[in-house]
C-alpha cells in the first residue's frame, strides 16, 4: 500500500510539471506579449473640431446672413494610466485655439457688435485596444465630461473703435454656457521610437446645453442651445512609460 501511495504521488508529480512547462516555456518564448504591467501615457493633440448645427452669421450690406456649420482649430492633451495591456482610462482637455468669429444680429440695431465663439471641454475616456501589435496600436472607447461655450461680443461701431477717450477693463461681454458632452472615439498609434507613439483618432459625440439661452444687457444670445453635434478628426503624439 505504501508503495502504490508513493506512485500515486509521483505520477501526480508527473502530471503537474507536465502541465507547468509548457506555459513556462511559451512564457519567455512569447517575451514581448506578456503584460508589461501598469503603464502610463502622456498624450497631446492636434484637430480640427466640427458642429454641424451651430450657427454662423456674417453681417452685409443690407441683411445679416446665417448659416449652420462651424468649424475650429483645437488643441487635445491627455493623461493616461492602462492597468491592463488591452484597456485604458484616463482624462483630458480640449481646447479652441482659433475660435469662430462672425457677425450677428443684436437686440440693439445702433451698435454694430462682433462675436467671437470658443470651446472648451474636460472629459474622462475608457479605452479598449482590440488591436495589439509590437509597433501598431488600434483603440476604441467611450468619453463623457463637461463643456463650456463662450460667446464673446464686442462692440465694432466706429464711434467706440475712433474714440480718444481711455477704456477700463473689457470692451466686449462673455456669456459663458456651460453642459455636459458624451460621446464615441477610435484611433490607431504607430510606435516610431523606444517609447514614443504617433497617431490619429477620431471623435463623434453631442453637447447637452441649456435650452434657453444666456442674454447679455444689450439682447445678445449665446449662440449654442440644446443638443448639438461634434466631430473631431486630429493627430496625436504619446509618450508611454511602465509605472
């Protein structure tokens, strides 16, 4: 009986560094796909930001013109932490470098007004990499956060322009309107260097800003109100370090 137990014992011995070896060898084998652990990144962008449905008005000579569509130069900057190697989480800014600017109608038709229209967005992004490769990186991911409109109107009538006379503080109003923005991403990374990524992603989402709109003493209207669209389409470079 004790003989039986001993090769019961070994036989299981056996069986176990049967079982271990191969997924030791194919371990170091593998190398460079074995999780590399907890990773940071450092990421900054450039893009261009487009909404469909805001408004864009362009003073004539006899009427006021106004379209939809804007578009707007932005700026991205993004931090990162990836506690597993296929997801990633994180936040960031994006900011309106060049903002709209056009001319609209006020409730005061004696004073001619310019309007300056700019962005600015701070929002969390889960990332899921689908695509893993040893230079090729390809993402998709959800973002959600908040969004700020300033709309700033500033008095272009050639009285004000030619006066001699000293101004104190701002010669324009900002009406700030601030909502909450959700919205979709992808993008692909390409590792040029040690820990270096170049790439580009793309963004669809919607702006939730109050239905009525903000108002200033002289009738002027913030120019986004209810849901509005977004597209941003831009490039991005990564630095990625192992925490």
């Amino acid at each position: 009986m004790a003989e039986q137990a001993k090769l019961r014992t070994a036989l299981c011995a056996c069986v176990v560094a049967a079982a271990l070896l191969p997924h030791s060898a194919n371990a170091q084998s593998s190398g460079s796909g074995a999780d590399p652990g907890v990773r940071g990144m450092a990421e900054l962008g450039i893009g261009v930001l487009t909404l469909p449905n805001a408004r864009v008005c362009v003073a004539g000579e006899e009427a006021t013109d106004c379209s939809r569509s804007s578009t707007s130069l932005m700026l991205e900057a993004w931090q990162l932490v990836s506690p597993r190697r296929a997801f990633a989480v994180g936040a960031g800014i994006t900011l309106g470098v060049i903002p709209t600017k056009d001319a609209v109608p006020t409730g005061s038709s004696r004073i001619q007004r310019d309007h300056r229209r700019g962005y600015f967005t701070g929002e969390a992004i889960a990332r899921y990499y689908p695509v893993l490769r040893r230079t090729l990186e390809c993402w998709v991911g959800l973002t959600t956060g908040l969004v700020v409109v300033g709309d700033t109107f500033t008095s272009s009538s050639p009285s004000v322009q030619e006066s001699d006379k000293a101004f104190a503080g701002p010669r324009g109003v900002t009406i700030r309107t601030e909502g909450y923005t959700m919205g979709l991403a992808t993008g692909a990374t390409y590792n040029f260097a040690a820990d270096w990524y170049f790439g580009g992603n793309f963004r669809i989402g919607s702006w939730f800003l109050p239905q009525q709109p903000g108002r200033d003493a002289l009738g002027d209207e913030a120019s986004l109100t209810g849901r509005t669209a977004m597209f941003l389409l831009g490039l991005t470079l990564a630095y990625r370090v192992t925490l």
